[in-house]
C-alpha cells in the first residue's frame, strides 16, 4: 500500500459552509426541507487536533472492508491514543502501511480489510510506530 502524506495548511481560508440539519432520506428528499440552519467549517469539524493532524493520499485496496478505497484522503490525529480495534497508520520495521490494530491467533497484528491479504503478526523485537490514528476518509464520487 503507497501513501502520500500532506499538512493542513494553517493559513488556508476557513469558510463555513451551509448546514442543514434536517436529516436525509437516501430516497425522495423533502421539498419542505429546503432552508439553511447553520453553517459549518470543515476545517474545524474533520480537525479535533489541527497540530497534531496530517492527510494520507492512500494506493492500494487491502482496506476495502473498513471504507478505505484507492486513492482516498485520510485525515490522521498523533494526539489520539492508539487502542485495540482503532484504523491506523504505522511502520513496522520501517514498512509504512494503513491497517486496523488488533489480534490475529491471540497475538498482536495489523489487520487489513480485505480477504486477499494476510494479518501481518507483530512479533517481539519488531518495531512497530505509530504515526496516528485514521479519523476520517474523504471519498470521492466524482470522476
């Protein structure tokens, strides 16, 4: 799996965008539910931690099952802790790579989400960082 890392730009323009609040049907929206009641700022919605915060442009399709398409953006948080079950991005040995955090056989392993690829074991003595936890995926539809 390839990655490409990007920083939020802290001098990038925040513009709120219009929020409806009214929940959407995936069938037939309501003509009635037209009107704007909020505004939101993306920045400030997708960024908990700005500081601590990159984007990951991801290749590859071991992550299908958890959302994570090929070439889709991930917003990454350093400040949250890493636990059991949580999407990250880490090296092991050196290897950079998008996995969910968990077991395999009872032991510790990096979990792809995709049946053609195996768990990859972490054994004593690797090396395993963790650059930070996925927070979002940003997918686009659009060609």
């Amino acid at each position: 799996m390839g990655l490409t890392v990007y920083r939020p730009d802290p001098d990038a323009e925040h513009r709120p965008l219009p929020l409806y609040l009214s929940r959407i049907p995936a069938g037939f929206p309501s003509p009635a539910d037209d009107h704007v009641e909020r505004s939101l700022d993306l920045h400030r919605h997708l960024l908990a931690h700005p500081d601590a915060s990159f984007f990951l442009r991801v290749s590859g399709d071991s992550m299908l099952a958890y959302g994570i398409h090929d070439g889709d953006l991930l917003i990454v948080d350093r400040a949250v802790q890493a636990k059991e079950g949580m999407i990250v991005v880490a090296a092991l040995d050196g290897e950079l790579t998008v996995k969910r955090l968990g077991k395999h056989a009872g032991q510790p392993a990096l979990l792809p989400g995709n049946d053609r690829y195996a768990p990859i074991p972490i054994r004593e003595g690797q090396e395993l960082v963790v650059w930070g936890v996925v927070i979002h995926v940003i997918h686009s539809f659009a060609p």
